[in-house]
C-alpha cells in the first residue's frame, strides 16, 4: 500500500470512529473554528447519525415482515 493510501485510509478510520461516538467537537476557547465551519462539523454528524438510523429501522423492518410472514 502507498503512503497515500494509507493516509486516506487512516483518515477514513479516524472519521469514521470521530462520527460513530457522542458528538464532540472538542472546540476550545483558543481554537474555535468559524461559525461555518462549526455548523458544517454538526451538519456532517448529523447526517452521518441519521443514515446509521435509517439503516437501522430498514433492518428493524425486515425483521418484522419476516416474523409476520
């Protein structure tokens, strides 16, 4: 694996575990992103959350149509 890919997969990994866990930005008063980019942080996780939701009801779904059929 090239150094390039390995750092995209390691960023993949870092992101993925940063958006799996409790939203926490982890701002400080001496480094505190712009309004911008705070609100594109939040809306990332957001969505992120409410794909793993939608995941989840789909697979809740299923598993009751079975049970019934």
């Amino acid at each position: 694996m090239s150094d390039a890919s390995e750092q995209a997969e390691a960023h993949a990994q870092l992101w993925k575990s940063q958006m799996q866990g409790d939203f926490n930005p982890g701002y400080t008063r001496t480094n505190m992103p712009s309004p911008e980019a705070r609100l594109a942080n939040a809306s990332e996780y957001a969505a992120y959350q409410l794909g793993q939701i939608n995941r989840n009801i789909a697979r809740l779904v299923d598993i009751l149509e079975k049970h019934e059929g």
